[in-house]
C-alpha cells in the first residue's frame, strides 16, 4: 500500500481527549487502529494512542480517497485523521468510553504505516503467553495496562525525586564498571580490553560509593539507581533491578524513619492509599517467633507462640523443646483433608512433627490426647488463648533420637520459625484472610548481627559487613557473636520486604573487628575493599541509610504480582531478554581482542523459564 507523508501536520488532540465540548471543532488525530467496522458504505476505525480511543467515521460522501484508505487498513496500521469532531447520535453513544459522545468525520486519512498483524491483540484482557508478550515487548507495551504501569513507576519517580530533594538529599550517580560490592551474591563481570585479564564487576548496589560520598562530606545522597546480582534466578527476581538507594551523615535511626514513611506517605498517595504514619516497628525476634518471618503479613491476625510440654508428654512423642501452637480461630470446622494438606505443608517446610486439636465448650480434642492426655493440652489452649471453635496448631521438630528430651539450638529454632512462618501464610490463604486492598508496613528492627553458616562453620554478617553493631553490643562482639544486634532495620510491606538498611560502622577498629569475626582475613579484605578501608581513615563521620527495592514497591502499587508487569524490558525468570535474545554468543574477534576464551558449551536456546 502506498505510504503517506505526515508532513507538516501537527497533532491537536490526543485521541481520548476529545468529548462534547469539542463538537463542530477541526481536529488532526493520530494513532494506531485499534478495531475496523467495514459496513459497506460506511467504515468505522476506532483510533489508539496512549489516552484512549476515539471513534472515527469514514463516508464516501465526505471523502472517497479516505474511504478508499479505510477500506485498506488493518489492526495497528498508524495513521493521521484530519476531520471534524461532531456528536453522536443518542442511540450509537458509548458509556463505555470517554470519548463516546463524539466521533470524528474524516475528510483526510494518511496511511503513515502498515503493520504485520500482531501476534495478540492490544487489549487488556490478554490471554496469551507471557514469552509471547515479552518476545514482542513494544505490541505489550502499547496495551492500556502497560502504559498505566510506567506512567506511575514515572510519577513515582519524580515523588521520589521531589521528596528527597526537599529534604536535602542530592541526587548522585555512581559507576557501573566498578569492583565488586559487598552484598554477597555473585557478579556480573566485564572484561578489560585495555587490561587484558582484569574485570570490572558491575554493583550489586551502590553501598560502598555512597558511604565515600559520606566522607566526602555530601551529607545527605540519594539515587534512583540499578543494580546487578548473578543469582540463581527465583520467579520473581531480576538481575537488573532498581533501588532508591538513600545514605545520610550523622543519622538518628527515627529521622530517617520519618523521611522515608512520608515517602512512602507520598508515592501510595498516587494510588490513593492514605499510609497511617508512624509505622509500627517489630523486633526480628518478636516477627520470627509470632510469625515465623522477618518479612511478615501483617493484614491478618494470626500469631504463634512458643510453647512447651510437660517433659514425660515430650518424651512420649518425641519432640523437640520449644514447640509453637497457633490459634486460629472458629476454624475447629477444619475438615480432616485440610488438616492432612495443611500437615503435608508443614512437613515440605521444615517442621517433621504436626499437631492440631479442636477446641469444644467442653474439650480439646486431639489426636495427641491418647497419647499424652488432655491436661498438656488445655495448657497450650489456655497459652494461646483458644475459645471454644478455635483450632490449635502445634508444630514441632522431632527430637534427635539420642536426645529424648532436647531443647533446640539456636539454627534449629530458626528452622521451626521458618516452617511456621509458611503454615501460617497457608492458613491464611485457606482461610482467605489476605484481603486486597490493605495495607501493611511494619519496620523490623533489632536484627541479629551475624548469622552463622553451618557449611563453612563461621559467623557471616546478616546484612552486609559494614552494619554497625549496636553500641551496647561492642563489648561482647567476640566472646557472644550470636547475641549481638545489628543496627539494622528493613521495612515490609504485606510481607514483601521493600528496603532495607543500616547505620553503618564508620571506625576502622570496629570495622576491622568485624572482618575477624567473619573470617575475612585482612589481606582478602584488603583486596576486596582496601580503598574503602583507606577512606575510612580519613574523618568518617557516622552515617547510615536504605535502599528501597523500587521495582517490587512499584509493583505493589500497581497490583500486580510480578515485578516484570512494572519493568519495560525485564528479563525472564532464567535471565534471558527475549525480545533481543541475550545473552547472546560475540564475535570470535571481540572475544580475542578481550584475551578471552569460551570452553566448549553445549548449546542452550535462551529461553522464557518459571
Ligand atoms: N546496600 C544495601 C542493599 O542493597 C542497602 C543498604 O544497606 O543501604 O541491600
């Protein structure tokens, strides 16, 4: 088909701007085609752009050459209307569209583009594969949803921009081709051509460059920025993935608490969520044994507790001390098939030993009563406050079988807390009590500094290694290391973790104490970091900060529940951009000219993945 020019023609209106008010007006609208009506003598296009749709009429009897033009064209040919807007007649108004009161009349159709017919249609109400979407990522992106979801990730962003600008943080950009940075996941690396052999890593998150812009008296530094992790993929990650990443010199823990709920305050604002400030703050200990998580869903009332048995009970069913018992409450109509799902899921979590028992006006009835009797039982009910129609559940970790009357070590408490922390999120999905349309921040706060890894035997920072520890802690950082708190904080939102943060170590002597403990020798960290450790040494002040996991906020506040639907060119869940196909193989030359060479491989198709 023969092509038009756009010439000089300017575009008056967007196509969902127009209604009543424009009638009788002259109009040049532009956009793609988003449906065509042939009847004959008379065709009707509905004309997209990112605003809407309008509806446009093309008759003979005003323009042949237009009709004609109509006839031809197809779903997402781009074309350019010059015609007169006039009102509907009653009866063809659409309610179901802005613009439904008016339509334009062509006089004039440019055909300025042909397109191939797509493989889905532009429509919200999409069913086809997610591969397929991102392999033609720019027909997906032209669907309303889409075009809903950067447009707020946009105004998130200038939110973002304007907040922390008021407050007097400076927006700085950091490198990408840099060292590698302590977040502790694998890197991508970038090979020197001017070193041959040398990499540069890209930053797992900014973390050290924002500390030197700390004592390079900045004062206050923010950046909208990506970050680069090599990780195994989960479904919901991405290699690439953005943090407002936000660091202050001589912080109180509560101001930057502040900055950041009015933050949050302000973006949730834009979906009009009013957030409640000042958001409640949970210690780690408290979140792990109420809720099995340091991430936890706050939107339902469902809390553990530890518990213990009477030792002779204990040793007649084995298990370990300390139990956790949950309330549910009014779920005593548990059928048994929920139980045996609900036992199954416990067990894949971690936890290989599951009770319940069933509060009646008059009893407790439990499969453990045969056992152990009633009275341990009614105990439990009584700890965890259970009314008659409650049902109780009890998870445990068997005792090892040389230890009839265990208590658990601390790793092992960890285990339990994490198996009830997913029964719990069962319970609650079964019983459908995560609503929609809630929200629930909380900060947790307290965590513990140092995790120990069972398979190299040694204590591992739990955030990243340059968390300060807690100021009353100092003294018993060697001899108790599993009892020292971090000052370490991460906000949650609906069991999401959203950011998270620290006050930072800002003196070598503790910085070094530190590394000790977690076996970083001071020649490995030397070479990791040595020039981080030398500007140390020249007049830190304290600081401290927060990175917020931008992608998963926006996210959130878009409803969806896959970071992708947020992002214009994510990756898959296996990493693979599919629309420019990469990662891809190089030319033989660039790999020479970089000093490298590939080891055979067998050949692996870049693909969609979980
Ligand atoms: N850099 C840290 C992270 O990416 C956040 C922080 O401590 O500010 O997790």
């Amino acid at each position: 088909m023969k092509l038009d020019l756009l010439g000089n023609r300017q575009r008056t209106h967007y196509c969902g701007e127009l209604r009543k008010a424009h009638a009788g007006q002259p109009v040049f609208v532009c956009g793609w085609v988003a449906r065509r009506r042939d009847l004959g003598n008379l065709i009707f296009l509905d004309l997209r752009d990112h605003t809407g749709v309008t509806q446009v009429v093309c008759r003979p009897e005003v323009s042949g050459e237009a009709h004609d033009k109509a006839e031809e064209a197809r779903a997402e040919y781009v074309i350019g209307v010059e015609g007169e807007v006039v009102l509907r007649a009653p009866e063809t108004v659409n309610p179901q569209l802005s613009t439904g009161e008016v339509e334009v009349v062509a006089r004039t159709l440019l055909v300025l583009n042909e397109a191939k017919t797509p493989p889905f249609p532009i429509d919200d109400d999409l069913r086809t594969t997610e591969e397929t979407r991102l392999r033609y990522r720019y027909l997906d992106l032209r669907r309303g949803r889409m075009q809903h979801h950067l447009r707020l990730r946009h105004a998130a962003s200038l939110a973002v921009r304007e907040h922390l600008s008021a407050h007097g943080f400076v927006e700085i950009e950091t490198p990408f081709m840099t060292r590698s940075t302590p977040e502790g996941a694998r890197d991508y690396l970038v090979p020197s051509r001017i070193y041959p052999g040398r990499f540069y890593a890209l930053p797992q998150s900014p973390q050290l460059f924002k500390q030197i812009l700390m004592i390079g008296g900045f004062d206050r530094y923010f950046q909208i920025v990506r970050c680069f992790r090599d990780e195994d993929f989960r479904a919901d990650r991405q290699a690439e993935f953005t943090q407002v990443d936000v660091e202050m010199a001589f912080p109180q823990r509560e101001v930057l608490f502040g900055i950041i709920e009015e933050l949050m305050v302000k973006l949730f604002a834009l979906i009009e969520v009013k957030v409640e400030r000042p958001l409640p703050l949970l210690a780690y200990d408290a979140a792990m044994e109420k809720y099995g998580s340091d991430k936890p869903h706050l939107g339902f009332d469902l809390a553990w507790k530890r518990v213990s048995l009477p030792e002779r009970a204990r040793e007649q069913i084995h298990v370990a001390e300390p139990l956790k018992a949950l309330r549910v409450p009014g779920w005593a109509t548990a059928s048994r098939s929920q139980l045996d799902k609900l036992q199954e899921h416990a067990k894949q979590s971690g936890a290989d030993w599951f009770s319940y028992a069933k509060v009646t006006a008059s009893e407790v009835q439990s499969p453990l009563v045969k056992i152990i009797g009633d009275e341990p039982i009614r105990a439990v009910a009584g700890a965890v406050n259970a009314v008659p129609g409650d049902l109780i559940v009890m998870l445990g970790l068997k005792s090892a079988s040389s230890a009839r009357l265990e208590t658990l070590p601390l790793q092992r408490v960890r285990q339990l807390d994490e198996a009830s922390g997913e029964v719990r999120l069962d319970v609650a999905r079964k019983l459908d009590l995560i609503k929609p349309g809630t929200w629930n921040f909380v900060w947790v706060v307290d965590f513990p500094m140092f995790g120990y890894d069972e398979k190299e035997k040694r204590f591992d920072a739990m955030h990243h290694p340059f968390t300060s520890p807690c100021d009353e802690d100092l003294q018993k950082l060697e001899s108790d290391p599993a009892s020292v708190k971090a000052r370490a904080y991460d906000l949650v939102l609906n069991g999401s973790e959203i950011g998270g943060g620290s006050i930072r170590i800002h003196r070598q002597d503790v910085q070094k104490r530190i590394f000790n403990i977690i076996g970083l020798t001071e020649e490995k960290a030397r070479e990791r970091f040595g020039f981080f450790l030398d500007a140390l040494e020249y007049g830190t002040p304290p600081h401290g900060g927060i990175a917020l996991g931008y992608d998963r906020i926006v996210q959130l506040m878009a409803g969806e529940s896959n970071i992708r639907e947020v992002i214009a060119f994510p990756k898959t869940a296996s990493g693979a951009d599919l629309m420019c196909d990469a990662p891809s193989t190089v030319e033989a030359g660039q790999l020479e000219e970089l000093g490298l060479r590939i080891a055979p491989q067998p050949n692996k198709s870049v693909e969609c993945g979980g």
